[in-house]
C-alpha cells in the first residue's frame, strides 16, 4: 500500500531528499492543490515503501494508504 502526503504537509522538502527512490516529486509542494477537497497526494509507484519520508516528517504528514 503506498504512502501519501496529508494536508497536514508544511512543503520542509525532507521526505523528497530522504527517499532512496526519489519518489516525491515536487508536486507535493504545489499550493494549488491543498485545498478543503484535496484527500492528500499520492507517492510515486517507484515507492519502495521503506518508510525513510515518514520518519523524517515533522509533522507526521505522511501515511500510507
């Protein structure tokens, strides 16, 4: 099951230099998108799911599912 980032995200940019994959682009980031309908942004499949973003989120704003 793959992670995605909440809306909870504050844009620090750790999880995109933490993730050995470079799963996280940065379209995490786009404003746009944080809005009162937005269910939170999805991971690239390239996610290995080894968990490196959600450990060092200061917000906790990664989950998976």
């Amino acid at each position: 099951m793959p992670y995605r980032i909440t809306g909870d995200c504050i844009s620090c940019g750790h999880c995109s230099v933490v993730c050995p994959q470079k799963a996280i682009n940065d379209g995490y980031r786009d404003t746009a998108l944080v809005s009162s309908v937005w269910q939170g942004y999805r991971i690239t499949e390239a996610c290995s799911e080894c968990g490196a973003c959600a450990a060092v989120c200061p917000v906790q704003a990664i989950t998976k599912g």
